[in-house]
C-alpha cells in the first residue's frame, strides 16, 4: 500500500533546510491564521496541572458540552483523538464491503477501507463543472454491494461546498441501502453548509468533525463524530479507552464558547480568501471558487505543481501538490489561506517560480 501524502511537514522541512520551524512558512496543511485562541492556550496550560492523573477514560465532559453545543442528545456524539482516528475506526466496525469515495478526497478514506478489506469505488467530480455534486449521477454510479458513501463539506482539496438539502436528499435515498458517511473536517469555515443536527433524522448518516482546523491546535488531535445512538454504540464500543488527552480535553472544551472568535475567524478569512485568490489569478492560475482556509488552483498550461513546490522549498515556503488527488494531475495546487503578509509572500514567491 503506497504512503498517504501530506501537508504539514514543517519538523521535516526545518531540519532539511537548518532553519528553525518559525522560518518555514507553510501553505501545504490548512489551519486558522489567526492562530490559537488565547484562551485554549490558558486552559492547556491550567490543564498541565492535571495530567498527573490519566484523563477521561471516555472523554465524558467534551460529550456534554458538544450535546449543549449542537443541540444533540449526548449519546449522539463520540470525542476522539482527531477526525483521522474516527476515518479508521468506522470501516473496522462497519465492515463494509464496498464503499464509493467522491473525489478528489483525503488519502486516508481510502486506506482506511482497504485496510478493513473494503472494495474502493470513486466518483471523480469534473473541474469543468467546478466540482460541484450531481446527486443523480453519485446515485447511478452505486453498485448493487455498496453499503458505504463518503462524502467531504466542503470538498478537500477543492474547498467546494454543497448544499445541505442535497446532503439530506443522499441521506434519503441512500437509507437501507448504505450508510452516508460526512466529512465536516472543514465546515466551521462555512458554518451554513452543516447538516450534524441531521444525525436525529437519518439513522445512516455518520458526521465527522474536527476541531485542529478551525481553532489551530492540529497537534492536540481534537475530533468527535455524530450519528444515531445505537450507531454511536458500535463505535464507541470499539474505541480504546483514554483517547483523548487531558490537554486536549481542556483546549476541546474552552473552545466551544469563543463565538467571537469564531465570528472574526469568518470575516477575516473571507477577505484574506478573496484577495489571495485575485492575486493568483492575475498570475494566469485557474482558482476553484472555495468556502474553506485554503484554495485550489490550476497553474498555467505546461507548469507542473512538482516543479513549482520544488522552486519554493528551498525559499522555506511549503505548498500542496496535488497529484495523489485523484483525478487531478501535477497542473494542481492547494495553498493555504494565511495572513496577508504572508498571502502576499506567496504571490511574489510563485509569480518568480512562474517567471511572471
């Protein structure tokens, strides 16, 4: 099985080049440029005192304030060590025999399925239709085995939100036939776009979140998923006890009422989104109209994205190559939305990269 590629290899790239990790300005993983909350901060540090004592065995009071949060029974809920932890724990319960992937998508769905002895089929959504989701088309395509759909909102690396009731209508028509497993890893970005209070009405829909992203605290490993209580049952009988962390517990927790902050993070993101994107379009890139953190672009006829990353790496700056995207090419790139210093260091990093 080949290896899954991945952004965020700042460690890596830092010992490489003999910089420190604050030198690497990294375009290639997809977190809040606004950074931690100053109030996460506080509560790992307070949380430090703590650790002495093993945490939650089941992550108790994270469920209960996610059931306040999102207005879901507790039971609907299950905390775990990242999002990533709960994409390999549901295909080991499950046991499905054939599963369709919509993509491009994260590398792991998929090894996550085979390594449970599931059949992958994909469902490519076209550039030229911007990636949008025909729900007839995914319904057409199913095989009579399957008995698992994975679906990302908005789309990773393509940052394409769908519509909820389309999300509903696939619940719908898929319920007794397979189960909708939802990625939501992204949506806090474009909060409209959730449908995790949809899990009272769709017994076999699964909603997968994550907390890294949005609150940027990806080496804390915060995720939690939604479904119907005896679904949850199954899974949480499968988990291994102490999943979470008590750091992680304390940070998951005092980031559910920091509505200021997630009001700014949307304000600002939209307008840094907006201008990174009109800055590499006046460079000749094609750029996917997303929702997310981050952009997905098509570089210039002839350009290859491998190419480009290489002439940027040496300048300390990381972005995301696409090729393991499935079905896009090396024409692809995914960068981050950052600053707009930094958005700005991009722009003149790869219009030189370009010869622009």
């Amino acid at each position: 099985m080949s290896q899954i590629v991945h952004g965020g290899g700042v460690a890596r790239a830092a010992k490489e080049l003999g910089v420190s990790p604050a030198q690497i300005l990294d375009f290639s993983a997809s977190i809040n440029p606004l950074g931690m909350p100053p109030e996460v901060r506080d509560a790992v540090v307070a949380s430090l005192d703590e650790a002495v004592h093993y945490p939650e065995i089941d992550a108790a009071s994270l469920r209960r304030d996610l059931a306040v949060h999102h207005r879901l029974p507790g039971p609907c809920l299950l905390p775990a060590s990242g999002s990533t932890e709960l994409i390999y724990l549901i295909p080991r319960v499950l046991r499905p025999r054939r599963a369709l992937v919509v993509c491009p998508a994260f590398g792991e769905y998929a090894r996550a399925l085979s390594l449970a002895g599931c059949v992958v089929d994909r469902f490519c959504l076209s550039p030229q239709q911007g990636f949008a989701l025909d729900p007839e088309a995914l319904i057409s395509s199913l095989s009579c085995e399957t008995d698992l759909v994975i679906l990302a909102n908005p789309g990773n690396p393509t940052g394409v939100g769908i519509p909820p009731h389309i999300v509903r209508e696939l619940a719908t028509r898929l319920e007794g036939r397979a189960t909708l497993m939802l990625d939501e890893a992204f949506v806090d970005f474009c909060p409209e776009r959730s449908v995790i209070e949809e899990v009272r009405d769709h017994p076999n829909l699964l909603v997968l979140r994550s907390m890294t992203k949005f609150y940027a605290v990806p080496g804390l490993r915060i995720g939690y998923l939604a479904a119907s209580e005896p679904l949850v049952l199954r899974l949480e009988a499968a988990m291994l006890p102490w999943s979470l962390s008590t750091p992680a517990l304390f940070a998951a927790r005092a980031c559910l009422p920091l509505g200021d902050y997630r009001d700014r993070t949307l304000e600002e993101i939209a307008q840094l989104r907006s201008i990174l994107s009109a800055g590499l379009t006046r460079l000749g890139c094609e750029v996917v109209a997303g929702e997310a953190n981050y952009l997905l672009l098509r570089l210039p006829q002839g350009v290859l994205g491998s190419e480009v990353a290489a002439r940027l790496y040496p300048q300390g700056m990381l972005v995301r190559s696409c090729t393991d995207f499935i079905p896009l090419d090396d024409a692809w790139l995914r960068v981050a939305v950052r600053t707009d210093r930094e958005n700005l260091r991009l722009i003149d990093a790869l219009g030189a990269a370009l010869g622009s």
